[in-house]
C-alpha cells in the first residue's frame, strides 16, 4: 500500500551523524501494492479508508465528545489519588508541601484554575476531558503516515468509544493529561527525527530547535508521571542505534536545560533545611506497601513481581479494556499473556526489519511497560497503572500481525486481523452504551444538588462524616482520617491528617530493639487478662506494655519488667494467675508460624497522632470488597486505634456517628483524650 502516495524508500545503514548524507526517508512497514496483485481484504480495506481517513477522523472525534458527555462523573473517585491531586494543588498554591510523590506537574497545573476559581472540582475535571480528546488528535498525525489506513482507523474508532479510557477523561488523575503529553512527545520525536536524516536540507540550528522543543515536552512528562523518564531513555537509545551521534546528544541535553534550573529551583524554595523523607525507589522495593514488616524484594522476587504483573495487567486489565474479558471477574490467564508478549515480540522483529517508525514505538512500549511491571507491587491492581500504553500496545500488536499475514501461509490474518479489531469495536461499543445508561440517572442526581448518589452506603458516610467535621468541629483541631483528600473536598477545604496504613515491624526486630533498652521483657496472651480482672489490676498491668505482637488473631503483650511496673505486674501474675511466657519463647513461636505474625509498638503510635496535634480520628466501614457489604473493612485506622487502645483504655470518647447499624455501614469520629494518660 501507499502512503500518502508517495513510495517508501529502503533506509540506508551505517551512515555517520558527522558527515553530510542524503535524507533518508522512514521505513513504515506498508507494502506497495500494484493493480495487477490480488489484493487482500486488508488492502481493499486501506484503499477504499484512505481517501476517507479524515472524515474518520472526525467521527472519532464525535464519539469521544460524545461518550465522553455521557459518561462524564462529577464525583471524586473512591480511589483518593485524584482528590490528591487537587490537595497537592492547595498545598502548593498556599505554600506548605511541593507536590512531589505522583510527579508533580499535573497538581501545579491544577493550581492555576484553582487559584483563579477555587476548588470547583467539575471544572478541574473538564480539563481532563479536553486532554483525553486532544491525545486522540496527536494520536491520529503521529501516526497517520506510518500504519496502514484500516489499522489506524479501527483504532482510534475503538479508542474513541472505549469507555474504560473514557473514565480517565472525568478524573482528576494525571493519566489523561499523561496521555496528551505521550502522544505529543511521540509526534515531536519522530518530526525531529525526520528533520535530522534530512540533514542535507537542513540546518544545524533547524535541528537544535527540533531537539529542545522535544526536550522540553520529554522533560514536562516526566514531571506528570515519573516513568516518564523512560521514554528519554528511549529515545536516546534509539539514536544511537540509528546512528544519530549530535542528536542524541542534543536531546540529551536539551533534556537538562529544562531539567537542571528545576532542580535548583526545588532545592532552593522547597527543599532547604527539609529531612529527607523515604524515597519512591525504597518504597518500589517494599513488599507490601502498607506493611513494612514484610520487607523488601529481593532480586528472585522482583522477577516474580514482574511476571506476576505480566499476568495481571496484559491477561486481565488490558482485555477488559478490549471488551473481552469481564470487568467483574478476577481471572488471569497465563496462556493470554504468553500470547500477548509474542505478538509483541513478533511486532518488534518486523519493525527491526521493515519500520524504523514501528521499532521505535515496540522499544518504547517495551522499556515502559517493563519498568512499570517491576515498579507496582500486585496488590495495586489497578488499570490506571497501564491505561497510558493501550492504545499504542493495540496498534503495535495490530500492526505485528498484519506483517505476520504478508508472510506465506498467514494470508487468512488478512480476514482474521480486520475482524478482530471491529468485533472489539462493537464490544467495546456496546459496554460504553451500558455503562452510560446507567450513569445518566446519576449524573442526572449529581448535577441535581446530591453529592452523595452513586457512591455506597460506607463511602456516603464516610463523606458525610467529612461534610460534618467540616461544619462542627473548629478548624483549629486536627482530624485524622483514611482519606484525607477526600475529607478535604467534601469538607469545603478542611485540612485533616492521613493515616495511610498500619506501621507494623518484624516481631523479632521490634521486641530485640526494646530489650536492649529495658532488659528483660514478659509476655502475657491477652486472653489471659479477659479473667475479669478489677479495673486498677488491669490498668496497672497495660501500664507496663511495650509491645503488642499478633499471631493470627491472637494477640500478645510484651511488658517491661523495671519499675515502677515491675512489682504490680508480678502481684498480678501471682494473685490471679495470669499465664506467662518468655520474649524469647514468643519469638521462637512467631518464627515457625504458619500464620501473619507483626508486632507493633503502642507508644509509637500514640506518639505519632500528638507528634502531629491529632484530636480527632474518623473511622470508616469502607468495604474491603467494593461490590458488596460481606463485613470485611478496610481495617487500618481500626487495627491502629485498637492497638492504642490496648495500652490507653478508654483513651477515645465517640463523638459523632451516621449509620445506626452495621449493615447501614457507619462512620464514627472520635476524640482522643490525651490528658487522661497525661500525655
């Protein structure tokens, strides 16, 4: 086929970036196909789709206006990290914190409407749209040269119907804004590219525009999402392989123009006299994110994790977001993701061999989507993570195999390619015609005046909750809750104090650490203090623990044995016959269990919420499972308050609660009462 009518001319190798060369023009990988061939089913596609192309262009366009309105939510999502980007944005605009962790370009962008209109959230969340629609119109002239017209074309009308990249288009999150930038930085590499092999017609300073208007782009996405600086690993790489000696290192370079007055900049406004706080690399490598005890991967299980994260995001989370796996099903498949990594392994031999165009987009897919494999830990899961990648993973893996069905004995991929991608159309089509039918009635609700419909039972009063800390308590007094930026919005702008996970520690760290300051330590199961035990026993025995170790659901306490609490809690072992056991004996026991085993200090944990002039504490029921109240909650505030308690009984007082009953899933706030402990 031909493209743009002009014939593709075979790339000439081994040319050296100093010395003059002719232009040399890009291999795309189409085939030129004369009227007397017979012609596929995917070339009569290409001919009669071609001339049509910009008409189709436009209806795509339509569609994703469109469905992008229909499907449009004005909620904040249950996720958090979207009402984070709009914190992050408040905290920049008045001066506190720089919005650092999940990059930090996207909530400095946000500031600005911000600071003009305030924290108008629908209005942020436009923005979003207007970046989704335009990353399909970079997607459409970055590519429209390179890939067939019937390839190109299916994709976009799937991309502009797919309602799983929709959502992403009324979210605060950095993904759509992710996705203009990726597109944009594709476009301006492969002009800038064309512009250097051409560089007999043109100049030095041509060039070096070409490079520092793609750096900046390069530079401006990797502050939206930190793998982004993949992609001018990439490219650099890509240079060189093509033997682009000045360019890669103008790029380079350009790059650190933009990069190095940031730096100072950050350095000298936001970081002087700042401790260093734990760096993303460290956390990557946790186990467990939300449970440090667990510790950290070692080289066997960051392969592990990688493949793990092969199998969950290509077998499940990509072919959800084809139409072709359930949305509500948990299934992942060894053999699809097997399949999918050899198309893509094939699509990159064809692209080494016939598009320079094509190779670079395998080599990036393939260094980003790896990275990010590594990067996640499973429990994550979520197809934010990958949504960036699936429109140029569905071209790449389309264009793979249609070179695979111009090889012989391949020729029904001809017939077997188009209608796989129009039956993923209609797939996808008819998921985004369900899903905005049934977001109407909420949109209709929202748009109405109620905040709250759409959501569940434990998220609306989790959200009420908010809404009335926002009202009744003094905006003096620091409140603690599971999703502080949530809070933050459904409070009309309350600051409050996250408590993110449960700080657990190693059981055999933890109680080493405390016996080599307080000597020898008793451990006493806390079953054994549920024998009615008078209150002053009780509180005199608690007044000595240091630690608190679980071993499944049995509980233990780790009690010093210096005074003042030594002679009380040994008259309490005796009088009531309280059942003890050795530190060591515990951990002996903890190390051959089959069970979760962590320890945790309750000082520590009581300290934190006074270190940070924590008064009150929101506790939620948000479910453990989205779908449905089965009982199971999100338990960490919970389990850290439950351990506080343990030492501090009666430390909390409730204050407020909406939901009467467990099954109306309630919310509580409570009071901390440090002046009953004398803390």
């Amino acid at each position: 086929m031909t493209s743009q009518g002009k014939k593709p001319q075979a790339s000439k190798k081994g040319t050296s970036g100093n010395a003059p060369q002719q232009p040399r023009p890009l291999k795309t990988g189409k085939k030129e196909v004369s009227k007397s061939e017979n012609l596929s089913l995917l070339d009569r596609l290409d001919h009669w789709i071609g001339p049509q192309m910009p008409l189709i262009f436009i209806i795509s366009l339509i569609l994703t206006i469109l469905f992008g309105i229909l499907l449009f939510d004005v909620k904040i999502s249950t996720g958090g990290d979207d009402s984070g980007y709009i914190e992050m944005a408040s905290n920049f605009i008045n001066g506190r914190t720089f919005p650092s962790w999940h990059g930090p370009l996207y909530p400095i962008f946000l500031s600005l409407p911000m600071l003009i209109f305030g924290v108008k959230v629908v209005l942020l969340k436009l923005f979003s749209f207007v970046f989704i629609i335009a990353h399909l119109v970079l997607f459409y002239f970055a590519f429209r040269r390179f890939v067939s017209p019937s390839l190109l074309a299916l994709v976009m009308l799937i991309v502009s119907v797919n309602s799983t990249l929709m959502y992403f288009a009324s979210q605060t999150y950095s993904e759509a804004m992710y996705m203009f930038l990726q597109s944009l930085v594709v476009l301006l590499f492969l002009r800038a590219y064309q512009v250097t092999i051409a560089s007999g017609n043109t100049t030095f300073k041509d060039q070096a525009f070409q490079w520092l208007i793609t750096g900046f782009f390069v530079f401006l996405a990797s502050l939206t999402r930190n793998i982004g600086i993949i992609g001018l690993f990439v490219m650099v790489l890509y240079l060189l392989i093509e033997k682009q000696w000045k360019a890669s290192v103008m790029l380079t370079m350009a790059y650190a123009v933009f990069l190095i007055p940031f730096r100072i900049y950050k350095s000298m406004v936001w970081d002087a006299g700042k401790p260093e706080g734990t760096g993303q690399f460290t956390e990557i490598l946790l186990k467990n994110p939300y449970n440090k005890a667990q510790g950290v991967e070692d080289f066997s299980g960051m392969i592990v994790r990688f493949f793990e994260n092969a199998r969950l995001y290509l077998s499940k989370h990509f072919m959800i977001s084809l139409g072709l796996h359930d949305p509500f099903s948990t299934d992942k498949s060894w053999l699809i993701t097997v399949i999918i990594i050899g198309i893509f392994l094939m699509a990159l031999y064809f692209a080494f061999k016939k598009s320079r165009i094509m190779l670079f987009v395998a080599l990036y897919l393939g260094a980003s989507v790896s990275a990010t494999f590594f990067a996640l830990q499973q429990s994550w899961d979520q197809i934010r993570m990958v949504i960036i990648y699936i429109p140029m993973l569905l071209l790449l893996l389309a264009w793979g195999i249609q070179q695979l069905a111009a090889r012989k004995g391949f020729g029904f991929l001809y017939i077997v390619l188009p209608g796989l991608l129009i039956l993923i159309f209609f797939k996808t089509l008819g998921l985004t015609v369900d899903k905005a039918k049934s977001n109407q009635k909420v949109l209709k609700k929202n748009l109405a005046g109620n905040l709250y419909y759409g959501f569940t039972p434990d998220w609306q009063n989790f959200l009420l909750m908010s809404e009335w800390v926002g009202q009744h308590v003094p905006d003096t007094a620091v409140v603690a809750s599971r999703k502080p930026s949530m809070s933050y919005i459904y409070s009309k702008g309350r600051d409050f104090y996250g408590i993110y996970r449960f700080p657990t520690e190693a059981p055999e760290k933890l109680v080493t650490e405390i016996r080599a300051r307080t000597g020898e330590l008793l451990v006493i199961p806390n079953k054994e203090l549920e024998k009615n035990l008078p209150v002053e026993v009780l509180l005199s025995v608690k007044a000595a623990a240091v630690a608190y170790v679980a071993e499944g659901s049995d509980i233990y306490g780790v009690y010093q044995m210096q005074e003042p609490h030594a002679n009380s809690l040994q008259q309490a072992l005796v009088q009531y016959k309280l059942t003890s056991i050795s530190s060591d004996s515990l951990l002996t026991r903890v190390k051959v269990s089959s069970q979760s085993c962590f320890a945790v200090s309750p000082d520590s944990l009581i300290n934190t919420l006074k270190k940070n002039k924590v008064d009150y504490v929101i506790v939620a029921s948000l479910r453990a499972n989205p779908n449905m109240n089965t009982g199971n909650v999100i338990n960490n505030i919970q389990r850290y308050l439950y351990f506080v308690e343990q030492k501090y009984p009666g430390i909390l007082t409730l204050v407020h609660q909406i939901g009467a009953s467990d099954a109306e899933e309630p919310a509580w706030l409570y009071k901390l009462n440090y002046n009953l402990y004398g803390l």
